[in-house]
C-alpha cells in the first residue's frame, strides 16, 4: 500500500530547509536497491529514510509516497519536455520541435540500463505500479497534444495534436525498448532513429485542420432488365397400362 502524505503538523518543519547531502535522486537509488533486494511491498518509507540517513520528514519532502520514488526521472522529463516546447521558435517545424525536446530532456546512456531494466520491472510486476502508470505516460502524451495543438491551432482533444501526441509516445516507447534490450548505446540514439522515421508521417500542412470527408454522391436507380425466358418444354414420360384386377 502507498505511505501516507505528512501531517500537517510537520509541513513548517519542511520549510526550514532541505539536509545537506540529501537529494530527491539519492532517496531514489536507494529506494531501487531496496525494492530489488527485499520487494516493493516490504519495504517501507522508513526503512529507505533510514538507509539514506535521514528522517521520514525529509522523505515526505521529496515525495508524497514510495511509489512516486519510480516515477521521479520520468516526471521530470516530462516538465522539461514541456519546458523546451514552450520555448520553441514558430519556424521551426513540429515534428523537428518536439523530436529536439524529446532528445534534450533524456540522458540515459548505455550504463544505465541496468538501472532503467529494473526499475521497469517493478512497474510492470508491481500491481498498484501498474495501475499507476497510466497517470505518467498521459501526462508525457499530453504535453506533445499540448504543444501541437497550440502550434496548428486545434483544439487538444481534436484529430491531429491526439494522433500525434499518441505516436511520439508510442515511437518512444519503442526506441526505449530496443535500447534496453540491447544496451550497445545512448538512449538518444534510438528516440532519434524513431521520431525521425515518424515525422515523414507528419508534415505542418497535414495538420492545419481536420478532414472533411466529401458527401457521397447519390446514385441513379438502377433498372436492371430481366430477359424473356423461352419456355422449356417438359417431356412426359408414357406410362404403362395398368392390369385390370380380376375380382
């Protein structure tokens, strides 16, 4: 089950500063060590502040419960994604724009695989993971609807910003994998591969506005003639007598 938030009896101690030495990622790789070594479920919110040698408070500061520890990166890169994108010239087109942002926001490299695999397994293993990942991957989504709606001037939840928001995410997802899979380098090395291919998909004049599909045309009845058949002529078979009965 997820730690509770903290009381608000402790939220004026949070304000008086953060520990020196103790950082949200430092709580992060020690949280991973202990989810691997002794299972998310027994693990607590205590044991994880007590091997990085702080209070539960200062956990409480960084986190609102242990789950969010494995989201931390990923949400962070979803800000910066939307940061980068914000600050995107007009000139430039969307699918340049958001492939440039989705490669600055990630700097995993091939050592960090053995990191990323096991942090993937929890969320996939994990059953309160699991149903939480829906929540993060459609905040990463939305913040590419976001950018191509406001760049096409679509709504967000219209045709284009969705079908593009849904495809990066997909093409992403998929450059994540076969990297992790094959750990041989940089995880923008595959992102790249995988947008660029995607974006000969996506040209700015494509999404200007949404299809309008041409009304049918009616169709003149159809008379279909139906020949005159010639009648068939059908033989009748001559019976034989039939023998009178002799009573």
């Amino acid at each position: 089950m997820a730690e509770t938030r903290v009381s608000r009896g402790e939220s004026a101690e949070l304000r008086r500063g953060r520990p020196r030495g103790t950082s949200a990622r430092e709580l992060e790789l020690i949280a991973l060590r202990l989810f691997a070594e002794q299972g998310f479920d027994a693990t607590t919110v205590d044991q994880i502040a007590a091997a990085a040698g702080v209070s539960r408070r200062t956990f409480f500061r960084y986190y609102t419960s242990k789950s969010d520890v494995l989201w931390n990166e990923f949400d962070n890169e979803v800000q910066t994604i939307r940061r980068l994108l914000a600050g995107t010239p007009d000139e430039l087109p969307v699918m340049e724009a958001v492939r440039r942002a989705v490669l600055a926001a990630n700097h995993y490299r091939a050592a960090d695989v053995p990191e990323l695999r096991m942090r993937m397994t929890l969320l996939r293993s994990v059953p309160e993971l699991f149903a939480s990942a829906a929540i993060h991957y459609d905040a990463w989504e939305r913040a590419v609807v976001d950018f191509v709606a406001r760049r096409s001037g679509q709504p967000a939840d219209s045709l284009y910003p969705l079908a593009v928001g849904r495809a990066v995410l997909a093409s992403c997802r998929a450059g994540f994998d076969r990297w992790a899979a094959r750990a041989d380098a940089d995880l923008t090395v595959y992102l790249d591969a995988a947008l660029r291919a995607l974006a000969g998909g996506f040209r700015d004049d494509l999404l200007a506005a949404e299809p309008e599909p041409e009304p049918a045309p009616e169709l003149a009845p159809m008379s279909v003639p139906v020949p005159e058949l010639a009648p068939v002529p059908v033989p009748v078979p001559e019976l034989a007598p039939v023998p009178e009965l002799v009573l």
